[in-house]
C-alpha cells in the first residue's frame, strides 16, 4: 500500500515547521555575520554536466556503481541504493552491513535511511537479520504509512518484503570482538574502520537529487545505540531544489547540530557546498572542547553540480564521480596542530 498522500503533507509540513524555527534560533543566536560569509556565493547558473555521485570515504566500487547506474540512465535513488549495497556486502568493511562490528553484546546491527527527490524518506534502525537495510529503508518510504520502523517491527516488515534472513556476523568479526572483551575500552580511534559510514549523494540526467546512509555504527557500541545515520536532517538531508548532504564520524555530535540539514539551509541561503560544510564542522567545534577526540566529516552537493567537503581531522577522504571519471578527493580539514 503506497503512502497516503495526506500523511505525506502532514509530516512534511510538521517536520518542516520544527526545522525552520530551529535554523532561526541557530541565526538569532549566533547572529547572522558570523555563520554567513561576508559576500555570498551565487550558485552557478551553468547547467552541470550529469550524472554525478560522491560518497564518504574512499569506496570506489560503490560510487562506481552509483555513476555506472546513472550512465544508464537509472533515477538518483536506484543508483544511490545500488551503490551503496556494494559496502553492504563488503565481508571486509567492518562498520557497514554483514561482517560490521557488533555491539558490545556480540549481535551486529544496521541503521539506514533514504531520501528520495521529491523530499519522501524512509529509516530502519537496530535490524539485525538482513544487510540489505538501504533498500529495506525504501520500502518503508514506499510501501508504509512510516518513515521510521525499528528492532523487530523492521526485522518483521524485512522477512514480510521478502527479504533474505541472513546471519550478519561473521567470523572474523566475532573473533575480533572476542579478542576486544579482553579488555573492554569504549574509545572510537580517528580515521580507523571504527565509524566509516557510507553516505552517498547522486545526481542524476534529469538533475534530480537523491541520497543514502548505511552503517553499521560504532564498533562494540552499547546495545541498543544508534548514531546519526539513519536519521533525517542529521547523517542524510536534501531538498531537490537547493542540494543535499551526507555525514559520517562520531554521530553523537552531528545529531546535535542536525548537521546535514543545516548545510542544506546554509546553501538555500547562498553559501556554496564547500563553505557550508566547513561552517558545519565550526559549528561543531565552537560548541565541544573535546573534537580534538573524535573525527566528524561532511560531504554536499548543490543543484548546479558543486560539490564540497570538511572534516575536523586530516585522513578524510571522498569519492566523486563527475564527466565518467570516479577519483578519490583528499579533503581539507580543521584542526591543523602547530
């Protein structure tokens, strides 16, 4: 059954009455001088040459496959998804879908969320029985009244969507867990496969923009925890008409700065993807004396093609496909020690 589209316009004028009375008390606060640049970036008004995908972190085969898909002429969401599940049933990427780290407990769980360009979306959080959970957060933007299912309401809603059950942990992860109750420390490590998020964004021939977020969270994570991924506003945001943007790192500090849609308004009001996304980590930054710990990264894209990128910490990389070239880009960072 398709979403009624009552609920659509109910939620989304509901969700975007609370976000616009949020991004007007980050302005009143922070005063508009300093969040905004002196002069404004006007958006280019040359068309951009299509299709474009880009990715968190240097997964080249996922956002090859995204901008195969788009080269054939697949919708920005089919490609994302299809990207994305390369890193899903990547055995050997330990923080994204089967083979992720589990928790603290021993059991492997994945969050995700979609975004489709006409603003709809869908999220799954703590499911444990399918790697598939970027295509399962699209069949609940689709196929339900929701846009959020967790735990065992979404492990059922996977199996009933035919879903294959699967067992996500793998040996290898559960020797590596064994070897980490030895002796238990809760201290994610800057730029080690510990939170490398896959967070895509595509573009495609029709200049339509979609995205994903896939994760397996942080490694030995208390039970139960879920970070920003799967979360609208805060790992995933877009608007069709302005551009969208992913994040990846320590989620606990990008949900609260609901980091992606605040780099989508910062574009609305001008800024480039580049200086919104440096704005969004000083946001960061301003407000926790203890970044110098943990490593946040932001990749956007805006309706012209441009993209952008920053991240606290040196050792960030993103993946851009752009004029059927996939290259990794080595992105710029804040915290620069003497």
């Amino acid at each position: 059954m398709k979403r009624r589209k009552f609920i659509r316009s109910t939620a989304a004028g509901a969700v975007g009455a609370t976000f616009a009375v949020s991004a007007m008390a980050c302005v009143d606060e922070n005063k508009k001088k300093d969040i905004l640049p002196e002069e404004k970036k006007p958006m280019s008004k040359n068309k951009p040459n299509l299709p474009i995908a880009i990715c968190t972190w240097q997964f080249t085969a996922a956002n090859q496959t995204a901008g195969d898909a788009l080269e054939r002429g697949k919708p920005a969401l089919d490609a994302a998804i299809e990207g994305v599940s390369v890193e899903e049933q990547n055995l050997k990427n330990t923080t994204v879908g089967k083979g992720g780290a589990p928790d603290r407990e021993g059991n492997v769980t994945l969050d995700a969320c979609v975004m489709a360009p006409d603003g709809d979306c869908g999220a799954v959080m703590a499911v444990s029985n399918t790697s598939h959970v970027a295509a399962l957060s699209r069949k609940v933007m689709e196929d339900t009244p929701h846009v959020i299912l967790v735990g065992e309401g979404a492990e059922e809603f996977a199996t009933l969507s035919g879903f294959e059950t699967e067992d996500l942990l793998t040996e290898a992860s559960e020797k590596a867990w064994q070897e980490w109750l030895k002796s238990p420390e809760y201290k994610p490590i800057i730029n080690i496969e510990n939170h490398d998020t896959i967070g895509m964004l595509t573009m495609d021939k029709e200049g339509d923009i979609a995205g994903v977020c896939t994760t397996s969270g942080l490694s030995y994570k208390m039970k139960g925890r879920v970070g920003d991924s799967p979360i609208i506003g805060s790992g995933l945001f877009l608007d069709n008409e302005i551009g969208g943007a992913v994040a990846t790192g320590m989620g606990e500090e990008v949900i609260k700065t609901v980091g992606s849609f605040l780099i989508v308004e910062l574009m609305r009001n001008g800024m480039s993807p580049q200086d919104a996304c440096e704005e969004a980590i000083r946001r960061i930054v301003s407000k926790n004396t203890k970044y110098k710990d943990f490593q946040i990264a932001y990749i956007a894209i805006n309706k012209a093609g441009e993209t952008g990128a920053y991240c606290i910490h040196e050792g960030f990389t993103m993946m851009q496909y752009k004029n059927k070239k996939n290259e990794s880009v080595l992105v710029d960072f804040y915290h620069k020690p003497a």
